[in-house]
C-alpha cells in the first residue's frame, strides 16, 4: 500500500490548517518544516528577506530533514511569497533527493502564485512531479479530495 507524507512551513497558521487537512484526507503523516533562523514577524519584512535570499541563493538553514525513505508519495505545501514558493520550501526541494517518490505541492495564498509551480519545478530536481493544488487561506475539502485522487 502507498504511504504518503506531507510536509509543510507554515509562518502564520494558515498552510498548518491546509496540511492537517490533506494529512486526514489521504490518511499521511506529517511533517513540518522549521528554520534555524527565526524570521520576522512583518510579512514586508520576510518579502524582502525572501526576495534577497533569492537573489543570493542564500536560502534558508532547516532545524532538521525529514526522512522519506520509506514513503511514496510525499505532499509539500507552504505559502506563497511574492508570487513564489516560500524560501523554506525551496532550501527544503534543494536538500532532499525525492527521487523514486510521487511528489506534488499544495500551497496557500490571499494573492496571486503566479511562479509557484515553476518556482517548485525549479528547485524541485528529483522525483516524479504531478500538478499541484492551488488555494486561498481556507479549507475545501472536495477539492482536496479531487487533486489527492490524480496523484
């Protein structure tokens, strides 16, 4: 049988929500991402961070990496910063190798993720890459339901 692993960042609240949610609905376990490095608490603040940790490749230090090893499908949802993946999610896609796993991403957004899927594509190097599930700050889990069964 398929096990399945979601793995999140969440700053404010809100992607936890989202992957408890998606945790419950394909029976996963879970796992969520921590910095070494706190960030600040003003979102303009960590646009900015973000933005130059881009720019410098500079991206994030983790506490610690999961251990996918005995998963199949790994689900991975965070935020969206300025369009992109939250630069934890991209240190997290660098540093992992996802190959031989099912991997697709879920994020959320009160404005636009214009990049995100490329952004996750980008970084995302390894592993066999399926659509991701795009949402705003709430839960729906039809279509939850409806992305978990194509993967």
């Amino acid at each position: 049988m398929d096990k399945t692993l979601a793995i999140y960042y969440s700053r404010t609240g809100t992607t936890r929500r989202i992957a408890e949610q998606v945790a419950s609905n394909t029976n996963a376990d879970i796992y969520e991402i921590t910095l070494a490095e706190a960030l600040p608490n003003d979102m303009y603040a960590v646009a900015e961070l973000a933005t130059n940790q881009y720019e410098t490749n500079h991206l994030p230090a983790l506490n610690k990496l999961p251990v996918i090893d005995h998963y199949d499908t790994i689900l991975i949802g965070g935020p969206v910063w300025s369009g992109k993946l939250a630069t934890p999610i991209a240190s997290l896609l660098q540093s992992v190798d996802f190959s031989n796993k099912n991997v697709a991403a879920f994020c959320t957004s009160t404005g636009s993720y214009a990049e995100y899927d490329s952004s996750f594509r980008q970084y995302c190097q390894t592993g066999n890459l399926f659509p991701g599930l795009y949402l705003g700050n709430s839960v729906n889990e039809t279509r939850i339901n409806q992305w978990v069964s194509q993967i």
